[in-house]
C-alpha cells in the first residue's frame, strides 16, 4: 500500500502543506508517471523525488553531480530519520559493501550517486537485481551540450532508459532555458506531457548590477551591509580570486578562497568551513557553487562578468534558499565585457556554438545595461514573465537615458583617425583634448576629433565606451595592449547613423546602503524574541560541532525565527513549528525547549 505523501509531508520534514505545483508532481510520480521539473532554487525540488521514493515501494535512487552535495544531502536526510546513504568512489572497499548489503535487505531508502559511478556495468547490474522506487537526476541540465554547465557523463544517463525502462524517471533543475529543456526531456525519453515548470522567480532575491568604479570599494560597501552574514563573491580568475581573499582578509573578514588550483585538501577544507560556519565569505571562480547546499547564503557578489545570463541565474540563485531575503550585485565594465568576447572568439568550440555564445554573452549585456526592471528581463529570457518587482535596482531608482548617437559618431571617428590601435583611456583623452605627451608625440591633438568631446567628463565617456563594445561596435585587441578598432557593426553604425539610446552613468555611490538580508526577517522580531533567536542558534551551533555537522543540517533559520516568536514550551507544541518532523522533535526538542523556558 502506497504511504500518505502529506503525512511523511508533516512527520518527516514538518511542514503542513505543499508549496506551489509540489502536490502535483508528488502525486504523478507516485502513480508511476515520468517527470521534467523545472523548479527555482528553493522551490522545494529535493522533496519532488524524495518524497514520492518514501511512498513507492523499493529503492530512490537519486543521480546527483557532486561528492560534497550529495554528502550534506544524505546527512540533512538521516537528520529526519530517513535512510539514506551516497555511494561514491571515495569511499572505502568496507563502507560500500556496508552500503550494498543494507540495500539487499531492504534497509535504505534513498541511495545518491554520481553520474559516474552509477554507469559502471557492475552497479547497473547489482541494481537490476533491486526494485527501484524512482531514478531522479538533479542538475538535469548538465546533460545539455550547449548548456554552460554540460558534464559528459551525464549525457550518457540516457542508457537508463533501455536498463531500466520501467522506472518512473525524473529529470530535476533548476536553470534551463527553452532549447535546454527540449534537449533534456528528449534525451532522457520524457513525454512534453510530463514537464512540469514551476517557474524562475526568486522573489526574494534582490537584484543589482553596478558599472566599475572602483570594485574594491564597492565591495567593501556591499558587504559591510552583510557582516554577519555567509555569502560568496565570484572572480573569474585564480588569481583575482586569491588576492580578493587575502585582501578581504586584511580588512577583518572571514574570508576563504576556493578555484581548482588550489590543493585539493585546502579546496574541500575551505567547502567544509563554509558549510558548516556563519559569517564565512567565499571568494571563487565558477568552481565552486554547485555542491553548495547552504541555505542561508545571505547575499552573492560578482567581481566580474558572468559568461552569460543561465551562469548569472544559477551563481546568483545561491543565496537565499532558505527563502529570506537575500542580495545579488553583480560589477561590470569595459575589459569584462572584451574579455568575454575574446573568450569565445578564441575557443576551439564549433562556429555554431560560438554564435550561441555569443548571443547568450549579448542577452546578460542587455541586462547589464537595462533601464527595465531587472527581473522582467531575467525572466522573460527564460520564458517566464512578472510586473516590475520593486526589489531590484533599477525599480529602486530608475537610470536615465540619453541620446548617444552623436557621441558614438565622435568615439568612432576617433577611433579610426588615431589608427585603431590605441586603448580606452587614450581615446578618452583625445576626445576631451588632454594636453598629454604622448598625444602631442603621436601628432594626435592635431586630428579633427581632438577635444570634441568636452560636453562629457570622463567618466561618462569611458560608459560610452563600455555600452560601444557591449552593442558591439567595438573590437578590442588582447593580443596587444588592449587597442580598439572598429567592427563591422559599428561600420554599419557610421553609415546609418541611426538613433541610439544609452545609459547615463549612475553617480557613484557614497556609502547609502540598503539593507536586504535574511536577517531582517529576525530584526523584525521584538528585542525579546530576537535575543532568544540569538540564543536558539547557538545552541544549534553548539549541537552541530559535536556532531560534526553543518548547522542547518539542524534546523534552517526559518525555524528558529518561527520558534523564537511562537515560543512553544510543549513537545506538542513544538512540532507545530514549519521544519520539525517527527526524528528531529525527538532528537532536539527538549534541548531547544530548554533554551526557550530559560528565556521564559
């Protein structure tokens, strides 16, 4: 007999209900249905495969990209009383055998493992001889070959199909475009019927993109506004990534690098730390974030240009799955968007791809540089649609706009009459008629476009600039020193000297702040109950260390909030709070119960 899916809902995990289309796809897996199911980051997505493998007879077995991920996974799951355990290649020859024979009896519920593993001959034949409840494969998307996430292994999981045709599969992610989810539900053998799209909002994100100014500064700004908070600031190199560490360092932050240059045992020691302290910041190149499953991620900064709108979605998408409000800000400027382009110019990808790329690269642009809300924009690439937010930016405080043609006329022309082989900040001089050396020895103040462009200042022309080389007109040579010429396009500008909209460049900010963090959602706690939340999450931090464990692995902050402002003092009333099933009421209740009565 099929188990109630809303009562290991409440005993297990405890929650009341279903949130959004969870109900539904529950339901038409445990009748035996295939499922695509494109759901936010904490949307709830794990309990879409977990909780139908806890109703249909057998095993879940669960296909999950990274070691570290499936790790806290399967701890978060024997927390609330579920067995379940992560075969994988680390572990030794004793504790897979332990793993096996718990399965031939018939004592585990959920099994995780890697792409890799899992497609080893030896494993498909020992799990034939197994009922299988349901095969999920989270991170779906990194079996699309023109995602920016493709993993070749995982193009191979279509083998499951023929091995085990009878198994309600699902496919799980959380950032797919159109083209992607096609290629996802074919590869995988699953009807369009079967696709469930739960949307991409992240309402509680907000969103801010930033031009360069100066990025240290504005960092430090942003994270002061965080200081007691985890988050991660993305880089895109190794070594960018190691001095803003050690920079951030020597400003008094608990800051850890991670970048696969790094020895292994210092990469995976800082993951640890990060997962298992608050207050901790990241800094990373792309490396590091899919493994991640800390909820109270409490904001994530980009240092550079993501490599296109799905890798922006997906890294800034790390914060806040616990569901409290959380940041993004993502800088920008000049040498970012060229070094973008040259990347995929200079690849060995086929010509195709790099025109896929290309048009992805030019769609995060556009949502750089516009003056809409950012997060109709974000959606509306992925297909899915919403009003102005009034959580982002430019909601906030709208840009303005001017009539930029004439001035691309002017930075073109200068372009091409100092030889198109002189770099940004020269070619800001001459317009403004900078008395310069340099200019003087090239013969360059005396050429037509010398100074005609003094009704700007110079921050505004290096903008110009930047939205030039973002629209395209603008070639920048990296193999020299960073000269401009002019494209094709921007030939085709000159000719048609069309009318062209640009961005006036923001003022610099000078230390306003707003505040959009997780931890409002406790500030708004009266003084009382905020210093018994306080005291709850020591209490879980002091029960996760002697465990060993990370301390949402306990209770999510969300708990605790609803715990210090509901101030249960009964074992019954403590399992009416969201996030307490029945495992961790009798594991934690009277400890937390204890902290609440001292508060009494």
């Amino acid at each position: 007999m099929t188990a109630d899916p809303t009562h290991i809902l409440k005993t297990v995990y405890g929650y009341e209900a279903f949130r959004g289309r969870q109900a539904e796809i529950v339901n038409h897996v445990i009748a035996g249905n295939n499922a695509f199911v494109l759901m936010p980051t904490g949307g709830g997505k794990s309990l879409c495969y977990q909780i139908p493998a806890l109703c249909r007879p057998g095993l879940g077995l669960i296909v999950s990209p990274l070691i570290a991920l499936m790790a806290d996974q399967v701890a978060a799951l024997k927390q609330a009383g579920v067995r379940a355990a992560a075969l994988n290649s680390n572990l030794p020859l004793e504790a897979r055998q332990a793993i096996w024979k718990a399965i031939g009896k018939g004592a585990l519920d959920l099994l995780y493992v890697s792409p890799e593993t899992l497609l080893r001959p030896a494993v498909v034949d020992r799990l034939k001889q197994v009922p299988l409840s349901l095969i999920a494969i989270d991170e779906a998307h990194c079996l699309s070959q023109w995602g920016h996430d493709f993993r070749p292994h995982y193009r191979q999981l279509d083998a499951l199909v023929q091995e085990f045709p009878d198994t309600p599969r699902m496919a799980l992610t959380a950032t797919a475009d159109a083209p992607t989810r096609a290629e996802i539900i074919a590869h995988l053998g699953i009807a369009e019927r079967d696709s469930f799209i739960a949307g991409f909002d992240r309402p509680n994100i907000h969103y801010a993109i930033e031009e360069k100014d100066n990025p240290r500064r504005q960092l430090q700004r942003f994270l002061e506004k965080h200081r007691d908070e985890s988050g991660i600031v993305y880089c895109l190199s190794k070594r960018k990534t190691d001095e803003t560490a050690a920079w951030l360092q020597s400003e008094g932050w608990n800051a850890l690098a991670y970048h696969a240059g790094m020895d292994r045992e210092m990469r995976e020691a800082n993951q640890t730390r990060f997962q298992r302290e608050e207050a901790v910041v990241m800094v990373a190149t792309i490396a590091f974030g899919m493994g991640i499953d800390k909820p109270d991620v409490r904001f994530v900064a980009h240092l550079d240009l993501p490599g296109s709108i799905e890798a922006y979605y997906q890294e800034t998408g790390r914060a806040g799955r616990d569901g409290l409000p959380s940041e993004a800000l993502m800088l920008y400027g000049f040498d970012d968007i060229a070094l973008r382009r040259r990347f995929i110019e200079e690849s060995e990808a086929p010509d195709p791809r790099k025109r896929m790329e290309m048009q992805k690269l030019d769609t995060l642009l556009g949502l750089a540089e516009t003056a809409q809300c950012r997060r109709q924009v974000l959606l509306n690439y992925f297909g899915d649609h919403c009003e102005p937010c009034g959580n982002c930016d430019t909601c906030a405080n709208p840009p303005e706009r001017f009539d930029g043609s004439i001035a691309v006329q002017k930075a073109l022309s200068c372009i091409y009459r100092t030889g198109e082989r002189f770099g940004q900040a020269y070619i800001v001089s001459v317009l403004l008629g900078a008395e310069d050396e340099r200019i003087a020895r090239f013969g360059h103040d005396q050429i037509s476009t010398y100074g005609i462009g003094k009704e700007h200042d110079q921050r505004t022309w290096r903008s110009i600039l930047r939205q030039m080389v973002a629209h395209g007109f603008v070639d920048v040579d990296f193999s020299g020193h960073g000269g401009l010429s002019i494209s094709e396009r921007g030939a085709q500008f000159l000719r048609d000297k069309p009318k062209l909209m640009l961005r006036v460049p923001r003022p610099a900010a000078k230390g306003r702040s707003r505040r959009a963090s997780g931890s409002d959602a406790a500030s708004a706690l009266a003084p009382a109950d905020a210093e018994l939340f306080k005291a709850l999450r020591e209490k879980r931090i002091e029960i996760a260390r002697a465990q060993n464990l990370p301390p949402y692995v306990i209770f999510h902050d969300r708990t605790l909030i609803e715990m210090a402002a509901v101030r249960p003092t009964s074992r019954k009333a403590m399992a009416g709070i969201s996030g307490i099933g029945d495992a961790k009421l009798e594991r934690y209740g009277e400890a937390f119960l204890d902290v609440i009565v001292s508060h009494g």
